[in-house]
C-alpha cells in the first residue's frame, strides 16, 4: 500500500470533514471513528482510508443524510487517488507506466464525476483516453469516453452526451467488452427516454440488457430493468411498466442497493397512480420512502412525499396533499433537484386549484412551466399542459381550457404517450 506523510493526509481528511460537516462535528467524527479503529488521527496514512472511510460514511449518515455521507465518502475516495498520482511523478513519460496512469485517470475521472468536480473529471479522462491510446488499452479508452459522455448528459449537453456515449460503444463492441457496451448502451437508452424517443430507447436497452447479463453485475442489470419500467410507463403500457420494476426488486435487494429500492417502489407506486390505483399507489410510495430513509436519502424522502401527496389529492386529501408538496419542496430546493421541484410546485398548483384559489393554482403551474421549459422533456410539459387544462376547466374558463388540452394533445401524439393522448381526449369531448 502507497503511503503518504501522514500530517498532510490528516489535515485533508480533517478539511473534508470540517467543510461538509462543520468544523465542530466533523472533529468530532474524525477522532471518535480513529479511536474505535485504533488509528492515530494525527498520523493517517493511505492505508488507513480502507477501514476508516466506511466507518466515517456510516457514522455521518443518520444525521447529515445520504448525500452528505457519500460525498464525503467520495472525497476522500478522490483524495486516495489523487495521493497515488503524486507517487509516479516524474513517470510520466515512461511508455511501461502507460497502462497504469490510465487506470488511475479513469478513477480520478469517475470520482470528480461523483464529487460534481466536472472540469477535473473531464481532463482526468482525457488523459485517461491518452495514456490509453499510447498502451493500446481499449478498454479504459472506453471507459473514458463513456465518462465525458456523463459528464455531458449531467450538464444536459446532450448531443455531445451521445457523441461521446458512442465512442465508447464502439471501442467496446470491437473488443467485446460486456461492461462498456452495457453502460454506454444503458445510457443512450436513457438520453433517448429523456428525448420522448422510445422505441430508440428500447432498442438501446435491449443491447445494454444483454450485456450487463454477460456481466453477472446483478446492479447494473437491476438498474437497466428500471430504465425499461420508465419507457413503457411513459408509453402508457403500464402493466408493462410495473411488471419491468417488479424484476429489478430481486437484483436490488441480492446486492443491498437501498438507493435504487427506493426507487423503484416510487416508480411502480407512480404506474398506479396513473392507472387511479391510489390505495397501491400510496403503498408504493410509503415503501420508497422507507427504504430512503434507511439511508436517510433526502432526495428520494422528497420524491416520496410529493408522489405520496399527489395520490392523496386524489382521494380528497387536499391540505396534506399541498403540506406534503411543500416539505418536498423544503428538502429538495436547496439540492438543486430541477425535477423534484417541478414535481412538488406542479402538486402544490393542483392541490390549490382543487381548493379553488385560482390565482396561486395559475402562479405556481406558472413556476412550474418555466422550470419545465429548462428540462427539454416533452412528456413533462405534456403533462403540466394537461393538469393546467382541468384547472382552467374547473374554474370554468373553457376556451383556455380548450388551448391547454389541445397543445397537451399535440405533445402526447407526437411522443406516442397513448395513456395520456386517451384522457386528454376524453377531456376535449
């Protein structure tokens, strides 16, 4: 195991600590998680980080959340492999050491990708992708390009997403690599979901399926499961929708994935929902929100509550339904959740349109169409257009009602949303 001077490794672990955590628990944390591991925080060297970086991540996990502890987690994953690279400089042109800096660039890429540190993780895999090139390594020159192409899709640059997505296809495919053709084939499939191109997706996750199958990684073919449960939900197919999540269950829970769990149960609670199956849909959705906070995942706590809320809109529950819209929002604002927000606003205006308060119902289905046209999703704006139509409709202004419906209608028959296309009809009769 590389080791490092120890009072630097201290001071940046402690500085990771302080700047997540503050500077009083993050002390706190460093010191009572060394003295249960019989390490000397003063004195940390890099093989320490194996038993103390799990350690930290589940002590900070029930109070600072989810988030917080796998960013920490991560940091300190980052800072490992940054300490390595200082190691073998001077190396850097030596053409037997070409293999090894690829692989350490390829991580540092994959955890700037993680830690949001994106101008880092694009020159780490580029110099992954170069250092690959002088090893004639393919494999990590895959890996590479799949990871700018991540990088792209997270700053929803989505065209040069995609460019790079195939680069890594295809060094994949020429050497048959199972794990590159997955990945890259499991997120094309999820940029053309994200498109409203469904039967591109479908055929790009059809062949990142078959591959993670070759794989024997029952995650990332649980994960791929769901990407398929996405499309048909989309496409109104929910039997389809519900029986593709149902699948992903088993592979999730064999590899103890609470994050995905809590998923997944919030997407099949959302496939009844849309079948007005409310008494499964709030199951669902209760049992998403228990497996995040398993982990204490905010995230998907927010996801739960504004799903949750909008079932219960639905059964007459109309103050809960818009308190439920609003702690979602509490939690997921601050965390930049573009589409959790869209999600507990566009509750928030349904549930004040139910109570007739027509002028804050119009306000906040107007928040959450300006938040809609950043997502460059036409399903979403569909639907928003959808909910402003009955709104309008209840409050008996017709001829507006009329123009939401028919621009939804427009929306859904491009898409080839068929559940949708068939309810905004049955409104335009």
């Amino acid at each position: 195991m590389i080791e490092h001077p120890s009072y630097k490794l201290a001071s940046e672990i402690r500085r990771i600590l302080t700047s997540e955590l503050g500077r009083e628990f993050g002390q706190t944390v460093l010191v009572t998680q060394c003295s249960e591991l019989n390490i000397k925080s003063e004195e940390l060297k890099v093989g320490d980080l194996i038993r103390l970086s799990p350690a930290l991540i589940r002590a900070i996990r029930p109070s600072s959340g989810d988030e917080v502890a796998q960013k920490v987690g991560n940091q300190i994953r980052k800072l490992k492999i940054q300490l390595e690279l200082e190691t073998l400089k001077g190396k850097e042109g030596d053409s037997t050491m070409a293999r090894r800096f690829a692989d350490i660039y390829v991580s540092l890429g994959n955890a700037c990708l993680i830690t949001g540190d994106i101008e880092e993780g694009d020159k780490a895999y580029r110099n992954a992708i170069r250092y690959a090139k002088k090893a004639d390594y393919p494999l990590k020159e895959a890996e590479a390009n799949i990871g700018i192409g991540l990088i792209f899709e997270r700053d929803d640059k989505w065209d040069e997403a995609i460019e790079y997505l195939n680069k890594g296809l295809s060094i994949s495919v020429k050497v048959d690599y199972p794990v590159g053709i997955a990945d890259a084939s499991r997120w094309l499939g999820h940029l053309e979901w994200h498109r409203s191109n469904y039967d591109r997706a479908l055929e790009w996750l059809e062949k990142g399926h078959s591959n993670a199958e070759r794989t024997g990684d029952e995650g990332l073919v649980g994960q791929i499961l769901i990407e398929f449960g996405l499309v048909y939900s989309d496409l109104g197919e929910m039997a389809k929708a519900i029986d593709w999540f149902s699948r992903s269950i088993p592979l999730l829970e064999s590899v103890r994935d609470h994050r995905q769990l809590s998923r997944v149960y919030n997407n099949i609670g959302d496939a009844y929902m849309q079948q007005k199956i409310w008494d499964k849909a709030i199951q669902n959705f209760e049992k998403s929100e228990e497996f995040a906070r398993m982990i204490n995942n905010q995230q998907f706590i927010g996801w739960s509550l504004f799903n949750s809320g909008e079932a219960l809109l639905n059964i007459g529950e109309v103050d809960e339904a818009i308190s439920r819209g609003e702690r979602a929002l509490k939690i997921l604002e601050p965390m930049g959740d573009t589409m959790g927000v869209q999600g507990a606003i566009r509750l928030m205006a349904i549930g004040h349109g139910k109570k007739k308060d027509w002028a804050k119902s119009e306000e906040m289905f107007a928040q959450a169409m300006a938040i809609t046209d950043g997502l460059s999703s036409k399903y979403h704006r569909g639907q928003l257009l959808f909910d402003m139509g009955i709104m309008y409709k209840d409050r008996g202004d017709k001829k507006k009602a009329k123009q939401h419906f028919q621009d939804a209608k427009a929306i859904f028959e491009e898409i080839g949303a068929a559940r949708l296309l068939e309810d905004v009809n049955e409104e335009l009769k």
